[in-house]
C-alpha cells in the first residue's frame, strides 16, 4: 500500500496541471470514504496514505481539500493500530504545512484541531 500510495503522489505530481482539481475531486472524496469509523483498518490506511501522498506530492491542488480532511482526521488520529495513527499524524503535518504555506492569517482549523487532540488527551486519561 506505501509503495502503491507513493506512485499515485508521483503520479499527481508530474501530471501537474493536466490532472488538477478533477483529479482530485475524485480521489480526496474516495479516500475520505475509507478513513470513515464504519470502514476496517486496513482501507482506513490506504486512505490516509493516499491523501498524504497527495499533499506532499500535488500541494496547490490538494490545498482546496483541507477542510474536508480536517473534518475527518480524528478517526484515523484515534485507531486502534499505531500504523494507522503514525499515517494520520503524517498526513496532519503535510496538511498543517500546506495551511501554514498558503494562508496567513490563523484558520478555523487550528483549534478545531487543537480541541479534538485535547478531547482525546482527556479520553486517553479516563
């Protein structure tokens, strides 16, 4: 799946412009579908290895879609296998990266983020 994700960012990366935002109004949508709480693990990873291929590799295009993986980072963010929330926190990063690059004033994301991380802190302590 590593391998497979890595050859879809470099695919996103050469075909620039030719694939922008149609090309990633399929296949962020799709990949948010296997990150949902109802979905196994193992497509659950997939998804989170494909959306942070695609931030890395295709940042301008991908920047439109921040706020829909935001929405949804929590659930792979709270899985029960380490690498499923290692891809998550990776993902989160190349996103915070590309918000950071992009956007100057502070976003609505940052403390949606920083509440979901403290929800968790504080369920991890009960």
């Amino acid at each position: 799946m590593v391998a497979a994700s890595k050859t879809l960012g470099k695919i996103a990366e050469i075909g620039g412009a030719a694939f922008g935002e149609r090309f990633m109004d399929k296949e962020v949508p799709a990949a948010i579908e296997l990150m949902q709480p109802d979905k196994q693990e193992t497509p659950r990873y997939a998804g989170v290895l494909i959306l942070k291929e695609l931030a890395r590799n295709s940042p301008t295009h991908f920047h439109s879609h921040i706020s829909v993986v935001f929405a949804n980072i929590l659930v792979p963010l709270r899985d029960p296998r380490v690498i499923v929330r290692e891809g998550a926190a990776e993902l989160l990063a190349a996103c915070l990266e590309i918000v950071t690059q992009r956007e100057r004033h502070a976003t609505s994301h940052l403390p949606k983020i920083l509440q979901g991380c403290t929800n968790g802190f504080e369920a991890i302590q009960s």
